[in-house]
C-alpha cells in the first residue's frame, strides 16, 4: 500500500490533528471498506474546498487527485503539486489531465475525482460527468464512493472563509465498471454506471446525514 511521501505524511498529519480539529469534529464510517491495493477512482460527493483535504485525511492510502487549473496559482499552485495534485481544465477535453490519470491508475495508484466536477450547493447533487465512467471502463480501477455532510457547513460555495461545524464522511463498498455494465458494448453504459454511482453517493450522503435531492437526469 503507497502511504505517499515523507512530506505528504506529514502534512496530512497536520491537517488531520489541528485543522479538521479546528473547523469541527469529524466521524468516519466504513473505514473498514477502502480497497489497500490496486488502482482506485476515488468519488467522493463535492460540496466544499475542504473535501479533498478532508478525504485524504480519513484514508490509510496517499492519494492523487484531479484540480481545477485555476487553482495552480503561485504558491498554492506549487503546494498542492507537492501533494500529488494536478490540473485539469473544466468543461474541456483536457488529454493531458486524462492520460496523466490513466498512468497513475495504471501504476495501481488511488486517483480522487469528483463526478460532479464542481462543487455542489449541498442541496441538490450536481449532475455526474463523464470522467468517472471513462477512467473506470478504461482501467478496470474499483470505484470508491463516498458521501460527504458538513463541509456545505463548514466552507460552502460562496463564503469566504471556513467556520467550524461538524462533519461525517461515510465510505461505500468499492465496485468497478463491469460491476454494473458487463458487457463492454453496451451503448448504454455509461449512463447506466453513472446512474449508479449517482445512487450510492445520494444513499451514502444521506446515511451521513445529508439528504440530497438527485440531480435532474436521476428523477
């Protein structure tokens, strides 16, 4: 299992015991359930900033994870590179950020991806983009959803800064493309998987307290 870096631990270890400490409680449920070897898509449902600290912090495994450009700015830009983060353009093709991706899937690395794409108002879940189904049918990773309440709170779209409140993060059972569309010509299949994973992410944010309404395409 790939724990990361020195400096990854490090960080994590600080973030973990004095920020999350800060900002509010937190409680993980289904630890038990994160797959320790192997390529992994991690899908968390996204509603805040804080989200993928947040997620980093309550899995054993160092992970990788997909950023929107504008977020590599100096200085910040240079640190979340330093954590295994790299950029990725919304609301375009962007090959790089996909064969990057692919590669560290390919070394059997943990990758977090929203399937949202963006952040949610933590009221309705946001649509599932097409990122997750590609790499999961192209890779053959198991997918890890998890469900996410309390960030909405702490630091939501359009506050500028964070306020303590308390948060649960609730892991669901890992499953892969196939699971859920065995045949690999089914032209249908993409949507069939993101309407799953819409699913258990809506199952598992509720379960942590966050009854999410689903988004358009799943009513």
């Amino acid at each position: 299992m790939n724990r990361g870096s020195l400096w990854y631990r490090v960080v994590r270890s600080f973030v973990s015991s004095v920020v999350l400490n800060i900002l509010g409680p937190v409680r993980i449920q289904n630890r038990h359930r994160e797959p320790m070897e192997g390529p992994v898509i991690v899908a968390p449902v996204h509603m805040s900033y804080l989200d993928p600290p947040l997620v980093a912090c309550c899995m054993s495994r160092a992970i990788t994870f997909m950023a929107k450009e504008e977020l590599f700015r100096p200085g910040l830009g240079a640190l979340i590179r330093s954590l295994g983060a790299f950029p990725v353009q919304r609301g375009a093709g962007d090959t790089e950020a996909i064969r990057l991706a692919l590669k560290l899937l390919g070394e059997g690395r943990a990758v977090l991806l929203f399937p949202e794409g963006t952040r949610g108002n933590g009221v309705t879940m946001g649509p599932m983009t097409a990122g997750v189904a590609m790499l999961a049918r192209r890779t053959g990773a198991k997918v890890y959803p998890v469900g996410i309440n309390g960030t909405n709170k702490v630091w939501p779209r359009h506050q500028k800064w964070p306020r303590r409140h308390r948060v649960v993060v609730t892991f669901g059972e890992p499953f892969t493309y196939s699971d859920i569309v065995p045949d690999a010509k089914d032209k249908n299949g993409r949507e069939r998987f993101n309407e799953e994973l819409a699913s258990r992410l809506l199952y598992l944010t509720n379960e942590a307290g966050l009854p999410l309404k689903p988004p358009p395409s799943q009513i």
